[in-house]
C-alpha cells in the first residue's frame, strides 16, 4: 500500500503541503491544467526554491490579482458540481470541504450548508484544497499518516476579530489527532491545513515503511526554533500477512459416482467456503478414494457440513481449526484491447504486488475475439503495469 506521511513538526498549511508535492515530482503544469477544471480565474501559480535552516525546500504561492468575492460552503459544492475534474479528485475535494463545513457550522451555530467560508474560501484556500486533492490523486498515495501536530500559540486576527492559536474550527477539525503545545507566537496549524487532515489523514501509529521519496514545503515565515517545512514521506508500507482463524471440513470417500465431485464443488462454494479441493487417496484395503477437503468460517461450519451430508456419501466429517496468514488483496476491473479482464494484485510485505488476471475473463475474451488465450492474459498483465 503507498501511504504519505506528513512530518509536521512545524505545523501545516495549504501551501507548505502543495510545495512537498511538487518537490515529490507532481508538474506544476498538470496541476494548472487540472484546476482550469474549476470556474476560478484571476490568479497565478508560482513555484519557487527556497532554504529553510539549509535544507533545501519548494514555495508554492497563489499569486491573486482580481478582487475576492466571499464564497459560501453552498457556492463552493455547485463550483464543485459543475467542475471538470477528475472524478477522484472531485470526491476528495468535496470531502475536505464538507468536514470544514461541519467544524464551522458546529462552532457558529449554524447549518453546515449556510456557513460562509471567510479565509478557506478565498482562491488561494480553494486552489490549495483542490491541488492536494490532485496531488494525492497523482501520486497514487492509498492513505496518509501524520505526526503529532504542535498547535502554535498566541492570538490571530480574522473576520470575527481576534481569535486564540488554534483558532476554534481548527482545533475542532483536529479532534482525535495526537498534539502538543508549541512554544512561539504564531499559528502553526491553519484552518486549510486541518481541513485536509481532518478529510484524508488517519491519526494513530503508522506501519514500517520503505522511503521511497522525500519532499519539504516552505512556510511563509522564518521561525525562531524550528525549520518552517512540512516534510512529506512517500512510500510503501510492509505490510505483515493478516492471520485469520478458520476451520477445515474434511472427509474421505470411496463410494461416490465420480462425475458429482464437479456438483459438490461448486455447491460448496456458492455456500460460502473460503477453498475445497480433491485430492486423490488410498485407503484400508487398497481402495481407491477421494479426500474432500474445505476451508470455512466458523459461522458457515453447520451449513457446509449438512451441505457435505447431503451431497455425498459420507458417514462423518473431521474438524479442526487452523490459521491462515493471508496477504491483503484487491480486485480491480481493466480495459484490455480485447474486453474487460478481472485482475487480483496482492500485496508482498516487502512492498511488491503480485498479479494474476482472472482465468475466466481472459477465457471469455480469447473466445469471443477468436485469439490465443496467452494473449489476452498478457494484454491484462500489461494493462495492470499501466494502471
């Protein structure tokens, strides 16, 4: 799985976060292209080198040129609605704007529909809201981490006048997030930055990971007693086997009519069996026999034993339980030159993904478009490369 880790160990904001995503290697370009998708204009982007206590770290500014006008939580989801992104991206930036909209209607008051962004809802907030959503979608990222996040101190002025550090909607965004005081005048969380913690990151311990990329967003300011950069930590996490408790049904039969194995099998399945297979024995007095094994859940232990009863004949079945250590599998739907094949990627602790596409999907096409089998089987490994 790729998880991003964001190192706040000087806060985060909209812009510190955007410009680790760039020194990762997302295109300043595609993401103009991507926000051209939105009804926003009178504004410029600007990426810039900048040194933070020697390390060497990204600037993204929002450089605005045209009046703002005010945009409320409502006009912001019918910008989004009507908006050319892409659908990943949408979702994501809906997400983050709808838990921002929860924090401030519960601390106003009022309907999360009704609240009237003042500071997030400027272009600035939107481009940096909507350009880590694109990030994040570019970058493959599947889930994000995020240290203990220091708050900062002090008071910040804003349009319902002068507000502790963190300021109310912030501090609500970050319930459940591991923090600490900061020493130091200044807001070390804003309210961009918490609203897109609060959407897409997950508090708690995160996994071992193999570094695969390292990128640091430059703050605005210069402080005192820290570095002001956001350091984001791209890679794969190593995942351990996940270890279920199951039973194994059992039996050996020597006296079934060869031809309703087939039937049994596939009635086993469809009735919830994680696996069967036959395997050939010899028993007491050199019979010939075949032994009839299943793997289930506890729960599907009665139903798949009657099951077995009544669809064979045997006289008694053996339990047991055992542990399966099991890798976590996904399945996904790809377009092949010849029609859509099923592909199941598990997931290597050391980070790797195995591949196989599904028998069945790759027999269907190779028929229906009259080619060798092997061939649609490659074009599905290949469009899963691409994927």
């Amino acid at each position: 799985m790729k998880i991003a880790y964001f190192d706040a160990f000087s806060g985060i904001s909209g812009d510190m976060t955007l410009g680790a995503f760039l020194q990762l290697g997302v295109s300043l370009d595609a993401l103009r292209h991507e926000l051209n998708g939105l009804e926003l204009s009178g504004y410029r982007l600007r990426q810039t080198i900048r040194q933070r206590s020697g390390i060497q770290a990204t600037k993204f500014e929002v450089e605005v040129h045209e009046p703002q006008v005010e945009c409320s939580a409502r006009s912001i989801a019918d910008m989004l609605r009507a908006s050319a992104l892409i659908p990943q991206v949408k979702e994501t930036t809906v997400r983050i704007f709808q838990v921002l909209a929860q924090a401030e209607g519960h601390i106003h008051g009022v309907p999360p529909e009704d609240v009237h962004f003042h500071e997030v809802g400027a272009v600035d907030s939107i481009v940096d809201i909507v350009g880590t959503a694109f990030c994040l979608h570019t970058l493959g990222v599947e889930r994000v981490y995020v240290s203990p996040l220091p708050l900062g101190s002090g008071v910040v002025s804003s349009r319902h006048g002068i507000l502790p550090v963190p300021g109310p909607a912030t501090l609500e965004l970050l319930k459940g997030f591991p923090v600490c005081l900061a020493d130091g005048q200044s807001e070390l969380v804003t309210p961009t930055g918490a609203a897109i913690l609060a959407a897409v990151a997950q508090p708690g311990s995160v996994p071992a990971v193999r570094v695969e990329a390292v990128g640091y967003g430059a703050g605005e300011r210069e402080l005192n007693d820290r570095p002001n950069l956001l350091r984001v930590i791209l890679g794969h996490s190593q995942e351990p086997p996940r270890t279920d408790q199951l039973l194994v049904l059992e039996t050996n039969i020597d006296d079934l009519n060869p031809e309703f194995y087939e039937h049994v099998m596939e009635r086993v399945l469809e009735a919830g069996a994680r696996d069967v297979f036959l395997c050939p024995i010899h028993m007491k007095k050199n019979r010939p026999g075949v032994l009839v094994w299943v793997l289930c859940e506890a729960t599907d232990r009665e139903r798949l034993s009657g099951l077995l009863f009544a669809e064979t004949s045997t006289l008694g079945i053996r339990v047991y339980p055992v542990e399966r250590m099991a890798l976590r599998r996904e399945h996904r739907a790809l377009e092949t030159p010849y029609g859509k094949v099923g592909i199941k990627l598990a997931h290597q602790p050391d980070g790797r993904i195995h591949v196989a596409p599904e028998y069945e999907d790759c027999k269907r096409c190779a028929r229906e478009r009259n080619v060798p089998l092997k061939v649609v089987y490659e074009a599905a490994l290949q469009a899963a490369r691409e994927g």
